[in-house]
C-alpha cells in the first residue's frame, strides 16, 4: 500500500491537524524529521512513495525537497513551485508573465537606483521587503527621502549579500485588512479577512482572522496565481484594490491553524485528500 511521509522540521497545530485528519481517512501517514535524516543519495531507503514537505525552515526543506525528488520521490509541494513562491520577486516576475494582477513592484541595487524607481512608481509611500522571507518580518514602509537613505544604509552595511537587493512594492492602502485565499490544485476552498490597525496585517503580527465568502472574482484570481506558478497546495494574500483584486504574496507552506475555526472549513482534510489524489495518479 502506498504511503505518505510528512516532513517537518518541528511539529505545529498545523502538522498535528493533518496528522489528525490523516488518522480519520485511515491513510498512512510516517513522520520524518528532517533534522534527523542524512540525505544520501547513494544508501538511502525510502519506506514511503510521496512526500508532503511542511519544513519551517525554507533552507532544510528546499535542500529535502531537491534530494527526495532526485531519488525519484514526488514532493508536495514541487520544487519547482517551492522556488517561485520562496522568492518574492520571482512570485511577482511570474505573476506578471502570465498577467494574473499583482501590486507593482521593482528590484535595484543601489539608492540611486531606488530613487528613480520611486519616482518612477509615483511617489512615497513604498514597502520594502525582503526577496526571502516570512511572517511580516524585516519589512519597511518608506515614507520619504530620509527613511530610504537610511533603511539602505542599514541593509548595505549590516544586511546579508540578500538584504543588498532591495524589493519595493508600491504601497497599497488597504482597507484595514487583506485576504488569505486557501487554494487546492487550483480552487479556493476557503478564505479569511486578516483585519489590523497596523499597515501589517499578518496573523503573526496581530492580525485578526474571519471568514471571507469565496466570490467569482476571488475564485478566478487565486486559479490564475495557482497556474500561473504552478499548483498544488497554496496560500494567496490579496489585496483589494480600487482597480481590483492583486496578488501580494504566494505562501507553498502555509499556516492555516487559526483559519479551519472561522471558515469552517477542514484545511487538513483538503490536504490530505490532495494528497491521496496524487498517490492515485502514481
């Protein structure tokens, strides 16, 4: 019979959700750490035929997902999904490539190069993000001239080779919240209003979670991002915009423990019966 192996690199509310929805289908689900696994190509045995990659950490779960695809073992998601979503500005270059609506944004190098693409954008206020990142962490609305000089000197002198990118964003004005579309081989199965006072409106920075119904135009654009980076199991964050509905963000390994109780909806159920889709089709 064939199996599913969950990797994880320490086990949330999320994974004991999937776990637990994965008891009450009776599939069979192995748990792998993968702090604990020595990737070797040459000696390692697989007792399981799809892996569903749920790694906090984007370094181990890349390098896992790479390997185990190698060895001929199909990963949830892909690698070539995970590469997309992992990187903000690439997430947007495609979004963009296939003209699925996404906030407009640009990649400099320099100050010189920041000014100009401001202007450029129209004007202050602008977010500067991380291209490799999660959690609302390390962004930066800029509201000036003053504010950019000095968030570049920070990034310049005590930031990593990666910080020494600087992805803007135009600055959006949202109506005190954003959307998270929770979408599965293309369909948005749920999705919740994430309400702040503050310009980040992340659950992880205080955000509150309720339910957002799933409209027409909701539907279409999370599958337009979902084939557009190339499906599987994802989380969009969408903006309402005067012009409509945008694409901000792509989450590959979403977090979605506070979410099943608004939407009432079994996100773990969803994942699990995707996964026992994919078992069929090998």
């Amino acid at each position: 019979m064939k199996s599913i192996a969950l990797l994880h690199s320490t086990i949330r509310g999320d994974e004991k959700l999937i776990l637990e929805a994965a008891r009450r289908k009776d599939v069979d689900m192995k748990i792998i750490d993968v702090r604990t696994e020595v990737l070797d190509p040459y000696r390692y045995e697989a007792d399981f035929d799809l892996v569903l990659e749920r790694c906090i950490s984007t370094v181990k779960g890349t390098h896992a997902t790479r390997f185990y695809e190698a060895i001929g073992i199909p990963v949830i998601n892909s690698g070539t999904v995970a590469a997309i979503c992992e990187d903000k500005f690439l997430t947007s270059l495609t979004l963009l490539k296939h003209k699925v609506p996404t906030v407009e944004f640009v990649m400099v190098f320099s100050l010189e190069q920041a000014l100009k693409a401001i202007r450029d954008m129209g004007g202050f206020p602008v977010i500067f993000k991380p291209s490799l990142g999660s959690w609302g962490r390390l962004l930066s609305k800029v509201n000036d001239i003053d504010a950019l000089e000095t968030v570049i000197e920070h990034k310049d002198v005590l930031g990593s080779p990666q910080q020494k990118a600087f992805y803007i964003q135009r600055y959006v004005e949202k109506p005190g919240r954003d959307i998270r579309s929770f979408v599965v081989d293309g369909k948005a199965i749920c999705a919740i209003y994430r309400d702040s006072p503050h310009w980040i409106t992340n659950t992880a920075r205080g955000g509150k979670a309720s339910n957002c119904p799933i409209t027409k135009d909701l539907s279409k654009i999370s599958r337009q991002a979902s084939d557009a980076v190339g499906g599987g199991i994802l989380a969009m964050d969408i903006f309402e915009t005067e012009e409509g509905l945008k694409i901000n963000e792509i989450n590959h390994t979403m977090e979605f423990k506070n979410s099943e109780a608004p939407t009432g909806v079994s996100i773990s159920g969803a994942i699990v019966d995707y996964c026992i889709q994919t078992l069929k089709k090998l």
